[in-house]
C-alpha cells in the first residue's frame, strides 16, 4: 500500500504525515529501496543489474556492496541472463538487497529479502543491511524471524489480523503467539545444526 501497488479500503496511509494518495506513485518508487519477493533482472552485466537507476557508483564501491551482501566472487563483468536464468534464488535475493543498498532512499521496504538464503549468509547481510539503515525507516515483511531483535516495533499476523505488536523483548516478555514461534525456531536450527 505504501507503494501504491494495492489501494486501501478504508482507513490512511501517510508518509512524512502526508497521505500516500496525494503522493506521485513514481516519487515514491524513486526515494525508497525496494526488494520484492520477486526482483526483476534483465540481460546485462552484474553492473548493469545494479545501477538501474543511473546512480554514480565506481568499482570499488558497487564491489563492497557485493561483498556485504556475500557475493565477492561476482564479477562486475558477470552476465546476468533475461529474468537472471543464470542465478540461484538466493543469488537473485542478494543482488536485489546489493542493488537497494546503493540507492540513497531513507524508506526501506523489503518483502521476504532473505528467504532464500541458509541462516548464516542471512545474518551476515542483515548484519550490514542493518547498519546501512540504521538512521532509516525500515519496514521488513517476513515469515522467518531471524533480525527482528533489531527492530523498534514488530507487528505479528496471523490470517491477516494483528495478533501481537511490540518491541522483540516485549514480544518475548509476553509469552504469546511471537513466543512460541521463536521458540519453535530456535528448536529448528538445533535440530539442524546436531
């Protein structure tokens, strides 16, 4: 709704205490760095892939963006084939988050930026997503609950209702619906790490 790609029924949506329908869809798209669940990828170089909005980057810094986001054996170089064919899923992922991090928006937006990625890597691009957006708003959807012990407020859903709003230790406090998700995480990453 932020992005205007869905229209509320009822109710406001406000950025900088102005509401999103008088904002222009395109200045909004412009001034936010956004992965989707499915980012677009077209037939070029890594490069190409990445600078998509005529931003000034060098080598060097688009090469440090590709190393936080654990990919520093990317070329710049590197083809990228139509709908990125030639990349694995949490390839695709970290070249969307590599490609947001070189934008100068204050708003993130990310929908499931990391879902395709094992918990290691995960952690280590939340790491320095984190601290990239440390001044910014950043508004995270997920499903996996790895990170969110660094945001202000979590909200939790359940079937389209809020069920839970807080901060991670207040959720954690209260025992409740986020509880027992993490803790039914934390009993999936001991079992997979015995």
């Amino acid at each position: 709704m932020l992005l205007k790609l869905r229209i509320p029924t009822s109710g406001d949506i406000r950025l900088n205490d102005v509401p999103v329908k008088e904002l222009n869809e395109e200045s909004i798209w412009q001034r936010a760095n956004v992965v989707l669940q499915q980012s677009h990828f077209f037939r070029g170089t890594i490069r190409d892939n990445l600078l998509l909005n005529g931003e000034e980057h060098s080598d060097e810094q688009i090469s440090a963006v590709l190393e936080k986001v654990q990919l520093p054996n990317k070329l710049l170089t590197d083809m990228v084939y139509e709908k990125g064919e030639n990349l694995s899923d949490g390839e695709k992922q970290r070249l969307a988050l590599a490609r947001a991090m070189l934008r100068k928006g204050r708003l993130w937006l990310l929908d499931e930026p990391t879902s395709s990625l094992d918990y290691v890597t995960e952690q280590r691009v939340l790491q320095h997503l984190f601290a990239q957006a440390s001044e910014d708003t950043l508004l995270l959807i997920c499903h996996r609950l790895t990170g969110l012990e660094e945001m202000d407020r979590i909200v939790v859903m359940d079937q389209g209702m809020i069920v839970e709003s807080g901060s991670f230790s207040e959720l954690m406090e209260q025992k409740g619906y986020f509880y027992e998700m993490k803790q039914i995480e934390r009993q999936m990453i001991g079992d997979a790490g015995a």
